[in-house]
C-alpha cells in the first residue's frame, strides 16, 4: 500500500449458502485501517446473475466496468479479482 491510498476496490465471487453455488459477483470498496493495520470493507454491492438473464459474463463486465468507476471516484487501485496484491 502506498502512504497516499486509503482505499481500493476488488471484485469477488459471491456464493449461495449452504451449497456453495456461485450466484454473482460483489464489488468491494476496502478502506485502510490504520489502528489495526489491515483493509476494512466499507461498501458493497452484488451482481448477481438474475439480474443479467443469468449470464455470468454480463455480470462479471457490469461488475469490472463499476470497480473502474469506483477506483476513479476515490482515485484509488482497482485489484479486479485478483486481491493477492492487496493483502501483501
């Protein structure tokens, strides 16, 4: 994390409870915890795929192209779905 950036953005998997069916995607916003050293989550939105005809590809463009968005608004790293960087 660079000492300028107090946030970014990640896009996960969202599963359904208790047989693990991938349902959609969340778009995270995480925010820099300075007291515990760590990234908090501070929002969240679902794309599930019901609400795009039950195509995973569509959800997963409408989830990529709000991250973007959101990574510009706060000017901040957009970890797609590749967190791996963040939590180094």
């Amino acid at each position: 994390m660079t000492e300028h950036e107090e946030y970014c953005v990640s896009i996960r998997k969202h599963y359904r409870m208790p047989d693990h069916t991938l349902e959609g995607y969340a778009v995270t916003l995480w925010r820099w915890s300075h007291p515990s050293g760590t990234w908090r989550y501070t929002a969240i939105r679902d794309y599930p795929f019901a609400d795009y005809n039950g195509s995973h590809r569509k959800s997963l463009r409408q989830a990529r192209r709000d991250a973007r968005k959101l990574a510009g608004i706060f000017d901040c790293t957009n970890y797609d779905t590749n967190e791996k960087g963040m939590w180094q």
